[in-house]
C-alpha cells in the first residue's frame, strides 16, 4: 500500500508540473513551410543527442518568428525550466539598455558615482576612469577573483576596493562578478532588482512568467549567472533579439541598444565580444553563452533564433559549427515542397531519451540489501544516509539529508522516473547564500542498472542543470559508493557506507 501511494503522489506532482506549464506559447509551423528541409533538422537532433561527452536537455529552432523543430529528450520536458550559468549576462546587457533608453543611466557613466559609500580612501585613476561601458564590454580593468563570491558577502565592496591593474577599456578579462555590478547599478538607479526591472518592462509583456534568479548576499540579483527560465521563454528573449527589439508590433527596447549590444564592442572570444553577448563564426550570428552549453543563437542573415540547453563537457565549438556547416546552409527563402520526412521528424521528438545506465533488471545481491538503510562517509552531495526497496519491478531509494529531510527516488529500469526532492540538487557553484531568490520545488528523475552485483545508478536534476551517476559495491571487505557529477571532470569519488 506504502508503494502505492508513493506512485500515486508521484502522478499527482507530475499534474501538478504539467498544469502550471507556461509553454506552447509561440507559434509553430512545418519546417518545410518555412524553408528548411525536415531531413536537415532529423541530422541535427541526431547529432547532438548522439554527441559523446554530452546530454542534451532542450533544443528550439525558430525561423521567420515560428517554431518549427523542438526536442526535450527524457527525462526532460518542455515546462521544466533549467539554470543558466553566463548565458544569464546576456539578460542583464538588456536590462542596461532599458535604463538607458529610460535616461536612468549613461554607458559612459562612471562605477564609482554609484556607491559613494564603498569606495577606498584612496581612489585611483583607473577606478576613477571604469565606466558602465567597461562592465559591458568586459574591460573593467580589475583582475577577475572567481572566489570572491564564495569567501565575501559584501560583493560590490569588495570589488571596487579591487586594484584596477590595467586601463578600463583595454584588455578583455572575462568575470561575471563585472556583470553582477551591472546588476548593482540598475537596482541604484531604478530601485529594483533586474529580474523585478525586466519583469515590468519586457517579461509582462512577454507572457513569460516562470522565471526567477539567485540572489546575493546583498538583496542583489547575481547578474553574471542564476537565472532559473524555461527554454521557450529564452526563445521568445531570442526573437525579441532578433526583431531588433519588437515585440507583437511594440518597440519594447531601443532598436540602437539592440545594435550595440550585438557589434563587437572588444575583442574577447575567437569573434569578438558585444554588450555581454559574443560574436559568431557564422556572418552575423551573435549568442548568449554560459557554461556546461547554455545558448541563444540569433542569426539575422538567415533570420533564425536557436536556444540550446545541455551539460556538456565540449567547449562548445562541436555544436555549433553543427548549426554553421549543417543546419543554416541548407535554409532557403522559399518554402519547400511537403515532405514524408516531417512525420519522421514528429516522431523523433517524441522518442529521444538519455542514456540509462546499462546493465541487468536484477541481481542477487538486491536481496540482501531490501529494507536495509547505509550511512555515507564524507558525502559532499548532501546525502547522509539511504535505504532500498523495490516496487513493479522498479528500484526504490530513500534518501535522509544531512539536515534530515528525507524523500523517495524511483529509479526506472531502462527508463527515467519522476519526483520531487526535498530541498535543492546538487550546484556546480559554491557562492554564499546561493539558494536565495530560487524557488522550489525542484525534481529529480532517476534510472538504474546492476552491472553484476554493482548497482549503478543515474540521477537528473531535471528543472535544473545538474546529474549524479552512483556505483554501489558490496563485498567481504565492506561496502562503498562511488559518486560522479556531470560538471566536473574526473569528478568520480569513493566514500565508504555502513
């Protein structure tokens, strides 16, 4: 009855997912109506799905404002919305340019003006010199520092009180705690945070209402990464992109910033860099990017918009020379003749999934270690202690917290089961008080397999970013876990459990 219950529950959360989706929004069409062949699509999806190193979590491609090709392989779907890392700099360069169209703030206004009251006693010529200009284009000067987020709660001192090495404006350093400065001056200069500011001024317009970002120890969004959005409602910011600012025939931001923050403004990258948005290889292209391979492509030439979710341990170039050299070549401005590959192409949306560990429904060993709970040594996951238990042929994991919540994880047998976890996945980040302005709840899917008497197990995160992959030995000597991530390399540790 127990089991019952539990998988009752877990159909009610999967409702109650479902029911408060905001997706379907755009309009879609046949790829073909809009002149892309189905077959060239079919090639892209295989593409990235099969990609080694690589778990596809979402994929869009929109061409003249519409939808036409879209996969979510499971245990993904469209209404989860996933974290993004860098790919979220993008959002604050619009945010810019609404207080700049609103004369709230000039680009060639200097940092220090805005706080006063954390400047050293002695200012120098170069943080005298910083403009808001050189935030955007990432030539603040300052040395990037990737653990000040992690050792400092009072971020936007700690960083103006930073030696400003080199001249603003001339060397390119890439560091995201320049983009949460960014977020600091628009909350100083509109009394909001830059999620609640683009809220009012492009979101409410938008329908895009799923969406929230962390939030600083000091009340400030992070700006440089955190933003907690579902992937139409980056494709909607991409055609906003695209359309030079419109949207449904009103100008929500100046055509002029639009320009701006997508010219190359200083030479970061292979390319070029913008306003916290990169050149491409491919004539025109310009893209938000953040780590693990979070993108929104927008190529005026071709008039497309590509959004992009993964964990990904590529650098990025292997997807997308596969929209360069394979996808974009084979559009044409007219549409094309109906295909038999379309309904090829419908059923292969449907069908991807990610790999589930490989191995055997049962093992001997599941007997002797039903009902039994495991203590974990040293877990840095937040797992304290597990018990198991089975059900219609599915494994069952009871997990306890360290901080003793406690929850129950299906694990499918060549496929991914559903539920909500208690508290937050794993973070490939560490920054101090991370879990402010995100909001639950969060859920996780899981698979299994026992490879002899190993059990091997998988764990998605999926309105998240993050997987773990689990390894349970027993043997004479004792019993251990070997526990991998999918954001770290070499990132397998063993732990002894009792």
């Amino acid at each position: 009855m127990r089991i019952k219950r539990l998988f009752l529950s877990l159909a009610i959360t999967l409702l109650a997912i479902s029911a408060s989706a905001q997706i379907g929004d755009l309009p879609r069409s046949t790829p073909e109506a809009e002149g892309v062949p189905s077959k060239a699509l079919i090639e892209l999806y295989d593409s990235l799905v099969y990609m080694p190193q690589t778990d596809i979590h979402s994929l869009i491609v929109m061409r003249h404002g519409k939808v036409i090709g879209e996969i979510y392989p499971k245990p993904f779907a469209p209404e989860y919305q996933h974290t993004q890392y860098s790919s979220s700099k993008t959002l604050v360069s619009l945010a810019v340019g609404l207080a700049v169209d609103e004369n709230r703030l000039r680009i060639n206004d200097r940092v220090a003006t805005f706080f006063p009251e954390y400047l050293p006693d002695t200012i120098s010529d170069n943080l005298a010199a910083m403009t808001v200009k050189d935030l955007l284009t990432m030539t603040s000067g300052v040395k990037p520092d990737w653990n000040m987020r992690n050792r400092y709660k009072n971020w936007v001192e700690v960083f103006l009180n930073k030696e400003v090495k080199n001249t603003p404006g001339e060397v390119f350093a890439y560091d995201s705690m320049v983009t949460y400065m960014l977020s600091a001056i628009i909350q100083r200069v509109t009394g909001k945070t830059v999620l609640d500011y683009l809220d009012e001024k492009l979101f409410s317009q938008m329908n895009i209402e799923k969406v929230a970002w962390e939030i600083s120890p000091e009340g400030i969004n992070t700006g440089g990464w955190g933003l907690h959005i579902q992937s139409e409602s980056l494709a909607k910011i991409g055609q906003l992109w695209l359309d030079g600012g419109v949207w449904n025939g009103k100008q929500l931001i100046s055509k002029d910033w639009i320009d701006q923050m997508s010219s190359k403004q200083s030479n970061g990258g292979d390319y070029g860099y913008g306003f916290q948005t990169w050149q491409c290889a491919y004539p025109t292209a310009v893209r938000a990017d953040g780590a693990l391979g979070q993108y929104v492509i927008v190529v005026p030439e071709k008039d497309v918009v590509i959004v992009l979710t993964e964990a990904s341990f590529t650098n990025g170039k292997p997807q997308r020379g596969l929209f360069w050299n394979k996808l974009l070549p084979q559009m044409v401005d007219e549409p094309l003749a109906e295909s038999a590959d379309y309904e090829i192409l419908k059923k292969r949306e449907q069908e991807y999934q990610l790999p589930t560990p490989q191995g055997k429904k049962s093992s001997s060993q599941l007997k002797k270690i039903i009902g039994k709970s495991y203590k974990i040594e040293k877990s840095p996951y937040e797992w304290s202690e597990v018990s198991f238990d089975e059900s219609d042929g599915n494994l069952l994991i009871t997990i306890t917290k360290k901080d003793g919540e406690k929850y129950t994880q299906p694990l499918g047998y060549k496929e991914w089961l559903t539920t909500e976890i208690a508290g937050f996945p794993p973070y490939s980040l560490n920054p101090i008080g991370w879990k402010e302005g995100l909001e639950g709840p969060f859920y996780a899917a899981g698979s299994y397999a026992w490879d002899k008497k190993a059990l091997v197990m998988k764990i998605h995160y999926v309105n998240w970013v993050t997987a773990l992959e689990f390894r349970w030995e027993w043997n004479k000597d004792g019993a251990t876990v070997t526990i991998s991530n999918n954001y770290g390399k070499n990132s397998a540790r063993t732990y002894n459990i009792e």
